[in-house]
C-alpha cells in the first residue's frame, strides 16, 4: 500500500488534497458511491473522464486504499471496483462539495444512484 | 463575476470541483481559515506555494467570488484577502476533509489559527 508520506506538509487537507485533489478522482468516488462498479460505467458519466486518465485514477486509488477491484470476468480479464472503509469514509468531504455546489453553482442538480449491472 | 457554466456536467461535485479541485487553491482557503489574508503569509506557508501559482488561485477564486481583496498598503500596492459569504460556506467542506486526514493519513495534524499582523 502507498501512503503519501507528509510530503507537502503535516496538514490533513493537504494531504488528503494529495491523494484525491485533482478535477478526476472525487469524481470516479462520486460514481462509485453512486453504485458504479464497471470501467465501461465510469467512462459513461457525463463528464467524459479520458480512458487513459480513469485507468491512471483507479490504480492510484487502489494504491491507497480507497478501493479494491475484483474481477467478474476472464478472457479477456474484467474488474469490478469498489469502495474500502478507508474510500467510504470520504462521504461526508462529497456529501459538504454537493450541499455547497447546489447552493453556490446554478443549475446543478444530484445524479441518481445506479443499479448494479448483473 | 465568473461562472463555471457546468461545463463538465450538472453535478455539483463537479462543478466545485471545477472551481476549487487543484492542489493548492483549497491549501490557499485553508490559509485564509486559519487567519492568513497577506501573500508574504500564503507564500510562507509549509507547503511552499510557488508565487505564480499563488497569484493566479488568487485571482481565481476571487473572479468566482469566493474571497474579495482591499488594499491595505500603496506604493507599492499590497492587498489583504479575505473569504467572501461563498468561500465561507467551504469550511464543512475544509471541516470533513481535515477529519479524514486525520484519521486516514498518519502523522497529520492541524496547523494552529494565525494572529492577524497590524
């Protein structure tokens, strides 16, 4: 498991900042607390995350232990991710961005949550 | 004021992101939280904020009216920031994000509140 070393600086913030903040990975947790589980279901999302830059996400992640992958499918060989203790317990930062954006950025509006392809 | 158009999508997350989903612009919100409002005190932050880099977030996140600058020193001319109603309301954000480094990252504390210089 990689861990981020204080390398900035001590501060929580920072260092959280130092595994998630970038404008991709909140955004493939986002999907992932609303049910997503499948590579091909994160590059659906409307905000067209770019494939090389969702499979670079998802193993950085994966590295920290916000998710464990597991796979449904051989040949060829198929994943499933989802979120760890460590990943979920980033709701509640998600749950304050969502109350600020619809409070501050008009028109925004929750997605609804997916149901699990079987 | 700027706007960020929900250009990636709708979703709130997304568009705070948009605004404030970089390494430093939250580590710069953080800074004015804790009481810092000049750029010699950002600058001397522990994570060594670049001055370009510094200038520009704070041109940014005042063009989206998270924090506004009055001048407090002429010739020549020094601002003092500080966070508007909007910036403001990031702190349950800021709040969650310090909760889980703490938690999650070993070694992370938070940095004490700053005495404001006369």
């Amino acid at each position: 498991m990689r861990s981020v070393n204080l390398k900035r600086s001590i501060c929580p913030i920072t260092n959280l900042l130092d595994i998630v903040g970038d404008k991709w990975t909140l955004i493939v947790i986002r999907d992932l607390f609303l049910g997503k589980r499948r590579y091909a279901e994160f590059i659906n999302s409307k905000e067209k995350i770019p494939t090389n830059i969702l499979a670079d996400r998802l193993t950085r992640i994966e590295e920290f232990d916000l998710v464990t992958k597991i796979p449904y499918q051989t040949n060829p060989l198929r994943f499933e991710y989802s979120l760890t203790e460590k990943g979920k317990a980033l709701e509640p930062v998600l749950n304050e961005m969502a109350k600020w954006g619809l409070r501050h950025v008009k028109g925004t509006k929750l997605f609804p949550k997916v149901l699990p392809e079987t």
